[in-house]
C-alpha cells in the first residue's frame, strides 16, 4: 500500500512540534510519496519546525499567521509561485485564551469568542477557498475537530462551540465544491498531548478518563490520527466527503463509563 500520495502535493498547516497532529499527518503523507509543504506561525515556532521540514525533504517551509489574512494571501501566493497548484490541504490548528478554557462556558468574553472563532474555524473556510483555486483539476481538503463539538466536554468551553461551527462549515464547503471534486471532510481525534491539548484545564484529568472509558482502553498516537488522514485524503476516499470521522479509540459511542472503572 506504500505510495498512495505518489506524485500529489500538498500543504500541511499546524506543525508546531514534533508531538504535533500535524506533525502525524506531514509523517503519514511523506512516507506516502507525497511532496509537502509546511507553515508554521512565526520564528519562535519556525526554530522547532524547520528540521521536521528537512526530515520529510519538506523545501516550501512559509510563515502564516491565520489572524493575518495578508499573510495567508501571501503564503497561497507563493505556493502558486512554486508548484502552480495543489492536490491537498491539511488545516491542523486552532486558538483560544486558555483563561478561557477553564470554569463556566457562560463566562467567555465577547473579545475570545471573536478570536477563537476566527482562528479555529473561520481560518478553514477562508484557507480552502484560497486552496480550492488551486485544486483545479480536483483536491482534498481536511481540518481536526474534537468531540467537544456534539457533547459537553468541562473546561473545553468556546473551543465546543467554535468545533460545532467548523465541522458545520465541513458539510457546507463539501457541498460548495463537490462539483468541483474537491472533497473536504475532518478527523475528530481523541485527546493527544500536545500544545494545544495543554491548554485546556484539567487536560490530564480528560485524557486518562477517555483512556480508561474508550471501547479500546487506550487513546490514540499521532500516527494513528495520521493514517485515517492520509486515508481520507488519498484516492482511497474519493467517494467521501463531508464526513467527520472519529479517531478515538471509540470513545465518542459510549454512553456512559466502562463498568470495569465504575466497579473499582
Ligand atoms: P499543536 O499545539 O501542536 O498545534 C496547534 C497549531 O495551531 C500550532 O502549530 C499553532 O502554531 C497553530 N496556530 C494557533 N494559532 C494560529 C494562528 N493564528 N495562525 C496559524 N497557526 C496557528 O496542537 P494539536 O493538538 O496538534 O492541534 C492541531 C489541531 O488538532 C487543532 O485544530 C486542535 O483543536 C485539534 N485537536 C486536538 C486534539 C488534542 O487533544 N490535542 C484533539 C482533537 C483535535
């Protein structure tokens, strides 16, 4: 099955460091056969990620901060510059004031509802309209979304909500570029420590919790997350779009906690 990317090139958004999701897809893609390029936001970032780019031979290495959209202009126009097109678009990032990510959800401030909303979920929609000009003879399209989107996770607070609006924007982008064979479609990954993971209170708490009440009794490796990535973007999914699919050692079927853990 190696080479399922072999000759398709694509963008890979969110690589902060090595424990990064993104990271796990640029892995998965690349030893695939796929020709990547990566963008991290600003230089203190760029120092971590500028020798994951040369470990997967990764040359277009582009800061974008999605807050700016001159420089997400900027980072389409210089792929368009270098390889005139694009196959894939991986969206691995998010924001929100981890002040918020603790306590009532009630409480978030209109000024955090803004930010986290443009940068968690309107940065998709902005960035695939750029990629889809790109994608002209066809493409795939794919953001991370958590659980927190369809059920109340504590602490997780405006991240749920701005998760809800994205996987929504996933169905309506799908339907807007269907005609165009461009599939967009999301993993919804279980907890993974990373950066971004750490900001959310009580992220240990979560994270063992899900280990021990998950069908499988663990939680998932970026590479796991990575494999159901290059699935859904690789050929192998071409009849697939607008789907959200749950890698999460199926934490998200359970209604309630193992018995194992409620007899202890
Ligand atoms: P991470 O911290 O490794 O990656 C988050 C990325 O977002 C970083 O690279 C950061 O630079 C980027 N980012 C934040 N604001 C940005 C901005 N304004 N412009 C450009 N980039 C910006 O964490 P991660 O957990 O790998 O997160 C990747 C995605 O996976 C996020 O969408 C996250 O919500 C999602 N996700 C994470 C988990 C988890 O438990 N870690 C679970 C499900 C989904």
């Amino acid at each position: 099955m190696a080479g399922l990317m072999q000759g398709k090139r694509g963008l890979v958004m969110g690589v902060a460091n090595h424990n990064s999701i993104a990271w796990g897809a640029a892995k998965a893609l690349h030893a695939h056969g796929a020709e990547l390029a990566l963008t991290y936001q600003g230089e203190a970032f760029g120092k971590r990620v500028r020798p994951l780019a040369n470990e997967i031979g990764a040359k277009l290495l582009i800061d974008c901060d999605v807050e700016d959209i001159a420089s997400v202009d900027a980072a389409f126009a210089r792929i368009r510059e270098e390889w005139g097109g694009l196959d894939f678009l991986v969206h691995a990032l998010a924001f929100s004031d981890k002040n918020e990510l603790k306590g009532l959800y009630a409480d978030t401030s209109r000024e955090n509802f803004s930010r986290t909303m443009l940068i968690s979920c309107f940065s998709f929609t902005e960035i695939t309209r750029r990629a889809a000009e790109l994608m002209t003879t066809g493409g795939s399209v794919l953001t991370l979304t958590y659980g927190g989107s369809t059920r109340v996770m504590p602490n997780y607070n405006v991240m749920g909500v701005a998760k809800a609006a994205l996987e929504a924007s996933v169905r309506y982008l799908a339907a807007d570029y269907g005609p165009r064979n461009i599939r967009v479609n999301a993993v919804s990954a279980g907890p993974v420590r990373t950066l971004a993971g750490a900001g959310v209170s009580d992220a240990r708490l979560m994270f063992n919790y899900q280990r021990k009440n998950a069908p499988l009794r663990r939680n998932v490796t970026i590479d796991e997350v990575g494999g159901a990535v290059l699935y859904l973007l690789s050929d192998l999914a071409n009849g697939v779009t607008g789907e959200i699919h749950y890698v999460d050692s199926g934490y998200n079927i359970m209604s309630m906690p193992a018995l194992d853990e409620l007899k202890v």
